[in-house]
C-alpha cells in the first residue's frame, strides 16, 4: 500500500511536469475557430492488459457488483491505471476502453473537468453525459440519500450490471455538478463490465462521466486508434491538435454498439428504452418476466411495466425531440463524411439472375448521387460496401470478380455472417470509419452502401437503429 501511494507521488509530479500543471487554475481554455480548445496534448496510448485485472468484494457469485476491490496483477497495467487516475484527478480527460465503445472520461463531481468533455468532442452543451460506476456503492454519490431502486431496476441491475445497459435515476443535484446532466432531474447511469474501465474507475475512487470518445457527429470509436484519429484531427481535416493526455488501450470492443438507455422514472409502469443498444430487449423482458414483474395479457398489478421501445411500440414525438432527453434525436449521428446508403434487401428469389435488381439500385443510386454533385472526374468513384458474407447481395456484387465496365471501383468490408447480428454490431463503426477515412488498406469512399439486417432481434435493433441514424437515404430491393 505504501508503494502504491508513494508511486502515485511520482506519478503526480511526473504528470504535472510534463503537462505544464494539472490544476484547474493554470489552464486556460481558448476555443478555436471551430470550438475545440486550442490547448495541446502530446497523447500517450497506455496499453492495459485487461486479464491482468480482477475484482474481489461482495455481490454476484461470479461477479462481485456491490462493494468491488480491484487487483492488478501486471506491474505495467499498475503503473498505466495510476497514470490514467492522476490525470483525472487533476481534471483532465482520459479515454478509455467499455464493452460497448471507447469513452472519453473525466471526474463526474467535477464541474471543470465535465465540461472538457464538451469542448474537447465539440458537443453541444444541452445533451446530458453517462456516469459510470465501479461498483453500487458509488450510487449513493449520485443519487438522493434516501434512493433505493424500484423492483424493476433491482431485477435489471441484478440481472444486467455490470454490462451495457444505462439505467436514468433520479439524481441528487448537489453531489452531481449541473453540466454532466445539463440542468436535468435524471442522470443516466451505468456500470461497465470491461474490466479496464471498472479497474480504471475504482482505481480514481469516482464515478467518471464518459460519452463515447468520438468527435460529436462522428461514428463511436471501437478501438484506442478511432479515439486517437478523432482527438488530434479538427474539423477541417487538420492534425496536431490532442485534445487529451491519455488514451487507454485495452484493444477492440466486444460489443460494439453503445449501451440500452432505459427510463424507468417517467413513468411508473413504463419502462422505456430510449436507446436500444448491447442489452436487447427480449432479454430484458425476459430477465422481468422470470420475476413477475412484466404486465401479461391480464393487465396491470403492483409493481409490474410494460416495455416500450422509442420510436417503435412508443410514439415519437416531435417536442421531445428537440429535447436532448430522447437519446440520440436532437443531433445529427454517426455520420461519416461519405454518404451512407442502407439497402434492404427484401423477399428471396431462386432465379439465378436475382441479383440484378440489386446492382441495379446500386447503379441508378451513383449515378443520381454524381450526376447531382457535379463530381468532378478525376478520381474514380469509390464505393464502400458493407455486407453480410452469406448474403445475397454479397454474393451479387463479388462473387463474379470485378465488373471492367463498371465505372466505380468496389471495396467491401465485411459484418460476418447472417447468423451472427453480434459480428455485425462489433464491426458496424469499424467499416463505416475504415471505409470513410480510407483506413486498413481501403480506399477513401464516396459512398458507403449498408446490408440491413433481416431481422431486428437482440443487438440487430440497435445496429438498424445506428444505421437508419447515419443513413442518407434507404433503398429498397425487392427481389
Ligand atoms: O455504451 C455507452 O453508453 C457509451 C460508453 C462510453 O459508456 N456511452 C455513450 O454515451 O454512448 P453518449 O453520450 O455518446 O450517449 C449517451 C446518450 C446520449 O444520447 C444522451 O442524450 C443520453 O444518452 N442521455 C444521457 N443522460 C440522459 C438523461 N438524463 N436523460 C435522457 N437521455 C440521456
Ligand atoms: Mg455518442
């Protein structure tokens, strides 16, 4: 233990040497033309090997949740997460890896440190942060004193935490700094499982705000470089800029999307899913079901809801939406600089020539899209497509070789396989960002065209939710 805070002293000074002083007061914050702080950072990626961490204390058999001590057992990994810690501490940002997407951290009792996150992603100020937890202690620096969960979010707390799920709690205002939760009444909520981020937060001894770590508008990072490119790239293209000390590299994410944001204040015998995301939500019916806690066909009782998705079984509504309480609609989302085009292929053929209609769409699509931007012809239009590896259109688009005549070069980049909609949600912001920016061998597309899912069961509704967001137009094939 001595060790321990005698390395943090060291780190503290390091720190503090090398970014010119941590303390809210020495730094000061010019915006750019374009919004972000003008402030540098040389951005060091710490690599942490997440099976170098384990959580002991008490909770689930498997997964102590309620009270967790984190031990880390490689000295690097150590070392890295105490870093990380003092930079937040002293009110910087760091991001960091979660199950779902990277999230770009800071100290969420601390005002200053929150609204870095603003500046630093260009968000707009009015749409609320995430707090995350280590454990369910650290709830009760969030909430009121006298707060204990409802039925309904125990069962989901039980069942689902630590994971991708956010659940709106009511919020005491005087331990949670207006910014993180833009003046409102609830805060989103949500322990991760990754360890890095539960090892990372424990290690600080605060709940860190985090939104996920990508330059507002742009697709969620899945992986530490994503963060790298969008914290060190302005608007117009120019690099140079970190906007961070640290970025934790704990590798890809698992899960992909971002987490399911459930309301289950507004309405005491709602709950709403604001956001669909890692958790689907069959499960969580399910998880309510097993319970007696989900209305069947007979009604209502004490203590049981009905689900209700937005947007889908509960009505969108124009005025809500231009509130930033409805996860995800106020702001423009997910948005490549290339146009994103979502193909639904419907119905199924056996002729042998099905695949026509397909390319067909394709084609008047470009030709439509070139012929208005006046395109001027020196390069070669570029398509990005990302497809199933068992689909239909795939198998309509590349499995004759390239077409010569054709006057556009193809790239693929693939969602795995029909059967697995978890691939695809792993995969969704990796393609749309490597076909986008020309990454991983690609080329830099023009146009981006998307496989819709066939069905929207589990993770497939949050992935067609992601899309229907970053799409421009939708197209749709009937074969
Ligand atoms: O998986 C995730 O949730 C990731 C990782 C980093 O945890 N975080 C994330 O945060 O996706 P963000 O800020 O990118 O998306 C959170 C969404 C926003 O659309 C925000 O409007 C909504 O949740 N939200 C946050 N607090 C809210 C509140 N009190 N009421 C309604 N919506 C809220
Ligand atoms: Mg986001």
């Amino acid at each position: 233990m001595r060790l321990w805070l005698a390395s943090r002293a060291l780190h503290r000074m390091v720190f503090e040497s090398a970014h010119d002083g941590p303390s809210t007061s020495t730094v000061t914050w010019r915006q750019d033309t374009r919004g972000y702080p003008e402030r540098t950072y040389p951005i060091q990626i710490l690599s942490v090997n997440p099976t170098s961490i384990r959580f002991r204390g008490k909770g689930k058999e498997k997964e102590p949740y309620e009270e967790a001590q984190v031990d880390i057992e490689d000295g690097d990994a150590l070392e890295s997460l105490e870093k990380a810690s003092i930079a937040l501490e002293a009110s910087h940002l760091v991001a960091f890896p979660t199950e779902t997407v990277y999230g770009l951290g800071a100290n969420a009792l601390n005002a200053e440190a929150a609204s870095r996150i603003f500046r630093a992603k260009g968000r707009p100020t009015d749409n609320p942060l995430i707090v995350h937890i280590s454990d369910l202690s650290m709830l009760q620096r969030l909430t009121p004193d006298d707060y204990k969960p409802s039925p309904v979010y125990s069962a989901l707390i039980d069942s689902f935490w630590p994971g991708p799920m956010t659940l709106l709690l009511p919020v005491d205002e005087a331990k949670v700094p207006s910014v993180v939760r833009c003046g409102l009444k609830t805060l989103g909520v949500r322990m991760p499982s990754h360890p890095v981020a539960r090892a990372l937060i424990a290690t600080s001894g605060f709940p860190l705000a985090a939104p996920s770590a990508n330059a507002s508008g742009r697709p969620s990072p899945t992986a530490a470089m994503h963060v790298y490119r969008d914290m060190t790239t302005s608007r117009n293209g120019e690099t140079g800029k970190g906007r961070l000390p640290y970025i934790i590299d704990g590798g890809s994410c698992q899960v992909g999307v971002e987490s399911t944001v459930i309301d289950g204040v507004t309405e005491s015998e709602e709950l709403r899913v604001l956001r669909p995301g890692g958790v689907g939500v069959e499960d969580i019916e399910m998880a309510l079901k097993t319970r007696h806690l989900l209305q069947d066909a007979e009604g209502i009782s004490l203590g049981e809801v009905v689900v209700r998705v937005y947007g889908k079984d509960l009505k969108r509504d124009t005025v809500e939406e231009a509130n930033p309480t409805t996860p995800g609609m106020k702001y423009r989302h997910y948005s490549p600089d290339a146009d994103v085009v979502l193909l639904v292929v419907e119905g199924s053929s056996t002729s042998s020539d099905s695949a026509t209609p397909i390319q067909e769409a394709m084609k008047t699509y470009i030709s439509q899209r070139s012929g208005a931007a006046n395109r001027d012809m020196k390069h070669q239009l570029q398509i990005g497509v990302m497809s199933m590896d068992d689909s239909k259109l795939t198998a309509s688009l590349f499995s004759h070789g390239t077409n010569k005549s054709q006057s556009y070069d193809l790239h693929r980049f693939s969602l795995g396989s029909q059967q697995s909609p978890k691939q695809a949600a792993q995969r969704l912001f990796e393609g749309l960002r490597a076909l986008d920016g020309g990454q991983d061998g690609l080329n830099k597309c023009d146009i981006i065209f998307v496989e819709a899912l066939r069905d929207e069961a589990g993770v497939g509704l949050a992935i067609m939710n992601r899309l229907q967001k970053a799409a421009e137009s939708v197209i749709h094939v009937r074969l």
